[in-house]
C-alpha cells in the first residue's frame, strides 16, 4: 500500500505546509501512484526583498517517508533560462541535486521535515540563481564558473564525500544516497 493510503494524516500535513510556502499550489497522484506537491516559491533576501519566483515539483516515493527517503524536487520553470551542465546540479530530467540524502539532516519521518527541506531549497535556488549568471558571465568571457558556497561532487563521489564526513556508516545502516535500502544492500560494494 502506497504511503499516503497508510497516513492520509501526513498526507494532508505534507499539503498543509507547502500550501504555506508556495503560491499557485497544486497537489496530485500521477497514472504511477506517486503523490506530488507543485507551486511557486518565492526567493527572497533575508529582509524580505522578492529577487523571482521559481515553479518547482516534488515527487515523493512510493516508500515515504519509510527509510528517511526524501522527496525528489523537479524545476518546472526556468527551463528556457537556466542551464543543466554539471556543476549547476541540476540533473538532466531537471531533478535538483540537492545534497547526500543521509549527510542531509533531515529526519524525513518528521511530520515537520518539509519545512526543513523547504528551507534547504530555497538556499539551494539562490546559489543556483547566482551560479546561473556566472555562468552566462563565464560564457561572455572564457572565466570558469563556479558555485557560490562548498558542494558535493556528483554521484559515488559525492556519496563517499558524505560518508567520510559522517564518519562512520554501518553496513546494516540507512544506506547515504537516500535509497532506503541498507548500506550493505546498495552503495556499500561500489564503494
């Protein structure tokens, strides 16, 4: 049974909350079953200042919020404005790679945790915004665009960048990269 048919409660929480932070909001299950939360959020300054909108999707997986796997966040505006190279970490179905899911912080069985992950997003799409115009400046004149503030390399590198600054990851622990399996069952051997 799918998550949202188990805790219809967390359901109407997850909508609860993005409904506060995001305009034009919308909540649908797709043809697959997945449950999906979709609005404006607006980037602001910390002084309030509106810099734009950015239209964003999250699809949540079947086993939510089971095994601490968070939602997947889809761009669904600047598509004709932003570029998806790798070090803007969007990813080429324009998911947003946003962090290691285990290195994240986020205890996403918390009927609070998208507040959380909301906050993160935001961040992430103001350095997106300000690593977008480096690299049409990089464009302009040959210079080397980079992102604003530390990251994550992509993929197994980036998943074992988490895991030697977590420190120590048990074979029968959630495995990092968010899968909801058991390290041993997922990264553990291509590692």
């Amino acid at each position: 049974m799918v998550w949202y048919k188990e805790n219809p409660q967390r359901l109407l929480r997850e909508q609860q909350i993005a409904s506060e932070l995001l305009t034009a909001f919308e909540s649908s299950i797709d043809g697959n079953g997945n449950a999906s939360l979709c609005g404006d959020l607006e980037l602001c300054s910390e002084h309030g200042h509106v810099y734009e909108s950015v239209r964003i999707r999250l699809v949540y997986p079947s086993r939510f919020p089971a095994r601490n796997q968070p939602p997947s966040v889809y761009l669904e505006s600047h598509r004709d404005r932003w570029k998806k190279v790798a070090n803007s970490h969007i990813e080429s179905d324009w998911k947003l790679c946003l962090f290691v899911p285990g290195d994240s912080g986020i205890a996403f069985a918390d009927d609070d945790s998208l507040r959380k992950l909301f906050g993160v997003i935001h961040t992430f799409l103001l350095k997106e915004r300000i690593y977008q115009r480096r690299l049409a400046k990089a464009q302009r004149t040959g210079e080397i665009a980079e992102w604003p503030g530390p990251d994550r390399s992509h993929g197994l590198e980036g998943i074992r960048e988490a895991i030697r600054d977590m420190g120590r990851v048990g074979r029968n622990d959630p495995c990092p990269c968010g899968s909801g399996l058991k390290f041993k069952k997922c990264h553990l051997g291509k590692l």
